[in-house]
C-alpha cells in the first residue's frame, strides 16, 4: 500500500498539463489550456485544461479531475497503478506500507479468484488444442464458424470436457482451493464441473483479467440450456460487464462508435474481420451500467438486430434505455435469417460494412417501419404506434434532440406537430413527477416538531442558488483573508455567520462542504480550494471541480485594445466583497424563511391557547424580524411588512 506521504508527495509534483498533453493536443488560452475532449466527440473544443488549479474539465460532457482522475478515467488504471505511472514520470520513490490483515486478506482474496479464473482458462484452452475430443468438437466448432487459431488464443476460448470432475479434480491436486473453485461457480456443490461437454468463452473486465465464463452445449438437448454462464461472485457482476469491451474500448474511441451486437460469436467474428468496435451485453438485457460503460468511450451506438429475431420488439425496451441515458442511436436490421456472424461470412467484410452503413436508421425510422407494418391503416393501432414512439421520444434528455425527433415523426406520420409537443410534454411531467416521487421516498424522514405545523411551506425560490454561491466562496476562496490583520480567514468569517442557520440547508451536499468548513477550522487545519478539489468524498470533489472552473475568462483585449477598464477588482481578486454579499444574501433568504415558520408556530400555539408558548415565540420573531430589516437595509432590499 502507499503511504499518505507518497500519495501527496505524487499529488503535489504532478502537473495535470503535462500528463495531458502526453494524450490530448493542448494550445493556450489566456491562463488555460484548452483543446478536443478525449471522452466524447466534439467539433468545438469544450475541454479547459487550468495549471493554476491543476485541473481539467469538459463543459461539454462533464468529465473533470486531476491527473491522476485523468489516467484513471482515459487510461483505465486503478488509484495505485495511476499514481505509480506519476511516481515514474516525474521520478519519484514510491513509500510503501505493509497493509493490514484485514487488508492483505480482502486483496490476496480478490487477487486469488482471479488466479483460479486463469487456471481455469488455461486448461479449457489446452482441452481445447491437446485433446483428441476437444479439436475435433471444440476446435472444429471455432473453425466452422472461420475463426483463426490467433483469435481463439486472444479471446480466451477453449473446452470443458464431458467427464464429471476432471476440471474440478486436476484443479485441487495442483493446489487450487476447493472453497474458491465452488465461489467461481466452476465446480458444484457436489464437486462436480459446472461447464462439461460445451465450447467456453471468456469474460474479461476492462483489464483483460478474466472474471467469468461463457459455456455453449454441443449436443442437441431440449432440456439443457444453449448457454450457461458464471454465477454472480464478487469480481463478476453481469449487468456492468460487456463482452468485449476490453478488446473493442480503444477501437470503440478512435471510430466513436460502438456496435452492439447479441452473441459471443458475432463480436469475435467482426472483430477477427477488422471491426474492432464491437461489445455483446453477456448473455443479459442490456442494463444502464452497460449502457454507462459505452458511454465512457462514444456517445454513439449502432444496434445490429439478427434478421430473424423474434424478439426485436422486446429488444426496443433497451433502445428506450439507450435514449434515456443520452445515447445516439442507430439500428440495422439485418436479413432474413442472418446474424452478424453468417452474414459477414456470406458476403465479406467489404458488403458487410457497406450494409452498416446503407442500412443503419435512426431509431424513430426504425421503430415506425417494423410497427407500421403490424398497424397498416387502422386507426386506432396507428394511434397507439404513435404513442409508442412518443414515448420513446420522451425518454431523451436533451430537449433539442426530443425536438428534432418530434419533427421528424409529425413529418412521418402526417400529424400536427403541436399535439405530438403536447403528448411528449405530458409524459416528460409524469416521468419528472415520477422522480421526483422516488427522490423523496429515498431520503431520510424528519421527526416532526411538536410545536411545527405538519404541513411544510415550500422553500423560498433562490436558495438553491443562495446555498452554492456561498460553497462557492467556502470552496474557491475559503482559505484568502477576510481580514489579514486580525487573521480572520474567508471561510472563518463566513462560518461565523452562519452558524445559526447551518440547519436551514435544503441541499445536503452544500451543508455537508459547510459543516466540513467549521470542522477543518476548529481543528485548525487549512480551508483551502485544494482540499475539496483532493477531497475523499467523491461528491464533495466533483463539486470542487464544477465550481473552481468556468469556460468563460475575462478578456485582456478591453484594456490592450480599447483601453476599457474594470471598475473593481478581478473576480478571483474580490473575494472579500463577493463573501459579504453571498453571506448576506444567503442569511437574508434563511432569516425570511425563519420568520415565516416562526409565525406559523405562533398561529398554531395561540389557536391552542398556549398563550406563554406563543409569547416566547413572539420575542424570536421580533428578533428575526430584526435581523431580516438590518440585512435587507445592507442589500437594497425593500421588504413587505
């Protein structure tokens, strides 16, 4: 394990404009660096490199961090590896501790599941090439389908023999455990082979370690399975794995496409032809954890339907999903009675590819031809396809695109395109009712107030917005001085102040940042715009980094050019001002909501006739109604009485 020494050592040396450049084409602008984001495609570039901050972020996709962030996210290293890559870079030792016990137990178990799923591997590639049996059923199966001895050997596949033990029994004599071989789902509880007399596919993870595997019978049984896969276990969880994906995740980048397909064989036929870019869903539906995995290298997919699935209707639930997640999507139908794999076979890579490309259709046009058909001129079925579609629309998060698509379909169908606006715009209300449904119900109930009404005034309009641009200050600017002869920090000056509304925050992220704050003061340890953007809290970091940069800057060209000058001082220059009136504005909204809930509390106690009650309450409103007039005279406000 690296120590904490190491780990801020590494930090604190690496300089994010020098990794990035080593993969993304960099040029200035102003203080940053600006160019083409690696994580998405884009004509314009959206993605600010800031050495000042020794941060990156794309304001088109999102994407942000620091260098190490960065080798993780486009190089797919672990925390570990990245750090080690920076330590080598910058030629820096790397200080290792022993981990605890408890530590080296959880990895050397992890790193041993691993190890047996490789064993495995192994000896259902040499059953594969070293038996009689295997190369005349296994081997003679991947040879009928076309694949080279190189493509076989790369993606893992092999053999598992038709006798009841003889995986599980070489395995425990050359040491493996028994208890790890049951976990893998490799040998049964009754210590026998899980996977017998069926050709084997390997399932990587994005490191091409193996965590799984795939096994197709050989013999025609009606009651046997065509499939049957590894069990769920802790390195192998098939909703967020694809197959293929570590062969196809470079590929998939350079053609910012990537091509989805149903089976094992149709990823390694088109990959053994040149189309690299190409994933299967593991034997599953596909899931939102696959469709997030595809998303991290192109926003872009091309779904190859076989020409005889009967079940592409069924299959249209994992476009919607494609298009809730904000993916581009294409569809070729393949013809009748072809999948990918024979059809490649039967016509060649250059047809093949020339069909993807003629075929391919927008999602919409798709959905209309193969449905119309069903529909034909009644109608009421017509009506009810239209729905459909319109429902699908209404999944997509950009409202440009679901605009274009309802034009697209008014055109199509013949319709007024206001009514399909209206009809998209219904079930755009349901689903945000929907999630906002399933929000509430996931966070934690307060216990009511004894003296609190039960029903709750909504919050003020602004206080979201009040709340982060006062983290904004906290965060950026928390650690200058507010006061440099006193020695009074920003974010001190700022907690001071608002200590007595700290429970009046409506967003728990911001008060997490805020309470974070009063705890780093009192220990007396800094408040700085690096500790957040560094910080161990994942949410509180991501924060930092959309906070701390800005695809806009102040253009030196009014002074050099035109010689207009700013009347006050650069943002990143003014922050004492900007935290009085953040302050000021926050504890204005907070004190007015205050007041508010204290006058109902006050209704409430006088309709009880707890008149002492009331009087009690009746003295902090006074007060709060003090306060509100003091800071609405500082802010310019004008309040009602």
């Amino acid at each position: 394990m690296i120590t904490q020494k190491s780990v801020q050592e590494i930090l604190d040396t690496a300089r994010v404009e020098d990794v990035i450049q080593d993969f993304v084409n960099l040029r200035r602008r102003g203080v940053n660096l600006i160019g083409n984001c690696p994580f998405h495609h884009e004509k314009t570039p959206s993605f600010i490199v800031s050495p000042a901050k020794n941060i990156y972020k794309c304001f088109g996709c999102g994407r942000a961090g620091n260098a190490v962030q960065f080798l993780m996210d486009h190089e797919h290293f672990t925390f570990p590896e990245a750090l080690r890559y920076l330590a080598k870079k910058y030629n820096l030792e790397v200080e290792e501790i022993v981990p605890s016990a408890e530590q080296e137990e959880a990895q050397q178990y992890h790193e041993s599941l691993f190890i047996v799923n490789q064993y495995a591997q192994q000896f259902f590639q040499n059953q594969l090439f070293d038996t009689p049996t295997g190369k005349s059923v296994g081997l003679g199966y991947f040879k009928e389908r076309g694949f080279l001895e190189d493509t076989v050997r790369k993606f893992g596949l092999g053999f598992a023999p038709d006798q009841k033990d003889v995986f599980t029994s070489k395995a425990v004599s050359e040491g493996y455990s028994i208890e790890l071989l049951r976990k893998l789902g490799l040998t049964t509880q009754f210590d026998r082979d899980f996977f017998r007399n069926r050709v084997m596919f390997t399932i990587h993870n994005l490191s091409g370690k193996p965590v799984a595997f795939a096994g197709r019978i050989m013999i025609k049984d009606a009651k046997a399975p065509k499939y049957i896969n590894s069990p769920e276990t802790d390195i192998y969880s098939k909703s967020k794995v694809l197959y293929g994906a570590f062969f196809a995740k470079q590929a998939i980048r350079k053609a910012d496409e990537c091509i989805l397909v149903e089976g094992y064989t149709d990823v390694i036929s088109l990959h053994q032809s040149g189309i690299e870019n190409v994933v299967a869903s593991s034997g599953t539906s596909l899931t939102v954890d696959q469709i997030r995995l595809i998303k991290r290298y192109t926003p872009n997919v091309k779904v190859l339907f076989d020409g005889d699935s009967a079940g592409i209707k069924a299959a249209l639930r994992g476009i919607d999903m494609l298009l809730e997640q904000d993916v581009n999507v294409r569809i070729v139908l393949l013809p009748d009675g072809e999948d990918p794999d024979s059809y490649l076979r039967k016509v060649g890579i250059t047809a093949f590819q020339t069909y993807l490309q003629q075929a391919a259709k927008d999602f919409i046009l798709f959905k209309a031809d193969l449905l119309l058909k069903e529909a034909g001129n009644e109608p009421i079925k017509r009506t009810e396809l239209l729905k459909d579609i319109i429902e699908s629309i209404s999944k997509i998060p950009d409202p440009l695109k679901r605009a274009m698509y309802v034009k697209e379909c008014a055109r199509l169908f013949e319709v007024d395109e206001s009514i399909l606006v209206q009809e998209s715009n219904k079930l755009l209300t349901k689903s945000m009712a929907r999630s906002r449904q399933q929000q509430e119900a996931q966070q934690p109930q307060k216990e009511p107030d004894s003296t609190t009404p039960t029903t709750q005034a909504r919050p003020s309009i602004g206080h979201e917005f009040r709340e982060i641009d006062l983290i904004r200050v906290l965060i950026n600017y928390g650690g200058e001085w507010y006061d440099e002869e006193e020695k009074i920090s920003v974010a001190a000056f700022v907690i001071q102040n608002i200590e007595d509304v700290m429970d009046e925050f409506d967003h728990a992220l911001y008060r997490r940042v805020a309470e974070e704050c009063q705890r780093l003061i009192m220990a007396q340890q800094p408040v700085n715009q690096a500790v957040f953007l560094n910080h161990s809290d994942e949410e509180i970091r991501k924060l930092a980094m959309n906070l701390a940069t800005s695809p806009y800057e102040y253009s030196g060209n009014w002074a050099d050019r035109w010689e207009i000058f700013l009347s006050q001082k650069m943002p990143d220059e003014n922050f004492v001002k900007d935290s009085e009136q953040a302050l000021r504005l926050f504890r204005f909204h907070k004190i007015l909501r205050l007041c508010e809930k204290t006058q109902r509390q006050i209704e409430q106690l006088q309709s009880q006739q707890l008149w002492d009650q009331a009087i009690a309450h009746l003295k902090v409103k006074l007060r709060l109604d003090s306060v509100k007039r003091e800071l609405a005279g500082q802010l310019g406000i004008v309040v009602a009485k």
